[in-house]
C-alpha cells in the first residue's frame, strides 16, 4: 500500500510543471509602475520635511522655553509648557496620519500601485493557466532557489502579455 502511493505521488509530482518571474523585473519594466513611485517618493520626502520643519519648531520652542523659564511667571510657564506639548501632539499626529499603518502614504501607494501588481498577478494567472503550470514562484518574494533554468523564467512573457517588450 505504502508502495503504491510513494508511486502515485511521484508520478504526480512528476508530470506537474513548475516556473518562476521574477515581479521586481516586471515592474521595473513598466513605464507606470516607476512613475508612480517616483510620485510616492516626492510624497513621502514633502511630508517628511513639513513633519521635520514642525518638530524643529517644537524643539526651538522648547529651547526658548528652558533658556527663559527661570525669569518666567508660573502662569507664563503653564502656558509656554502647554503651547509646546500642543504643537508637539499636533506633528506626531500629522506623523501618523501621513506615515502611520492606514496613513495617507499607504493610500496613496494601495492607489497607485495595486492596480498595477493587480495587473502582473493576473497576466501570471493567465500564462500559468495557459501553460498549465502548477506552481509559479516569485524570485523577488524572497523566495530561495539554488539554481534556475532561464527556460522557466516566466517574466518577459508577462511582460509581453501587459503589452511591454525589454
């Protein structure tokens, strides 16, 4: 018994075909794809430096409080101290608002970029049902293979299939 199904998973594994792409390949070879991070990065770097000029204020802020805080009045000092925690509160939540997990960076990334990957992971879809392969690894995904044969890189069809020639 054990025999026989040694047999039958062999044959099975046997008959299946198996090829990769390599999607960072494919994307560096659509025209739109790196247009759009080069607009994700322009984002980023513009918020990043009103988030950087902001906690600069908060630091000058506080400076000037500290250097003048001896000579200061405690109600003058309450507010000082309350002015500075307020506009320090203000840029983390700007921060987390542009950067954070649900940020306005990863809206804009999901926006631009989606469509796109959408795009590869159909065209792969399409080859692997065309070609009947069972399985189709990612050389980018971080996916480990010792040795590939250029014959079952995939990527240049999908290319081809988006409508881009290398």
């Amino acid at each position: 018994m054990l025999t026989l199904l040694v047999a039958i998973m062999a044959t099975t594994a046997w008959g299946q075909r198996f090829a990769y792409v390599d999607t960072e390949y494919i994307l560096d070879n659509i025209p739109e794809y790196q247009a759009a991070e080069r607009e994700i990065e322009q984002l980023s770097v513009e918020w990043q430096a009103e988030l950087e000029d902001m906690f600069a204020e908060v630091d000058r802020l506080y400076r000037e409080y500290q250097a003048e805080a001896p000579l200061l009045p405690d109600d003058m000092k309450q507010e000082r101290e309350d002015e500075i925690i307020r506009l320090e509160q203000e840029a983390k939540d700007l921060q987390m608002q542009r950067f954070g997990r649900e940020g306005e960076l990863f809206r804009k990334r999901e926006e631009l970029l989606e469509p796109i990957q959408d795009r590869v992971y159909n065209a792969v879809e399409e080859i692997a049902s065309r070609g009947n392969y069972a399985v189709i690894f990612d050389r980018a995904g971080g996916v480990s293979m010792i040795y590939t044969d250029v014959r079952y890189d995939l990527s240049d069809d999908v290319l081809q299939r988006l409508g881009y020639r290398n």
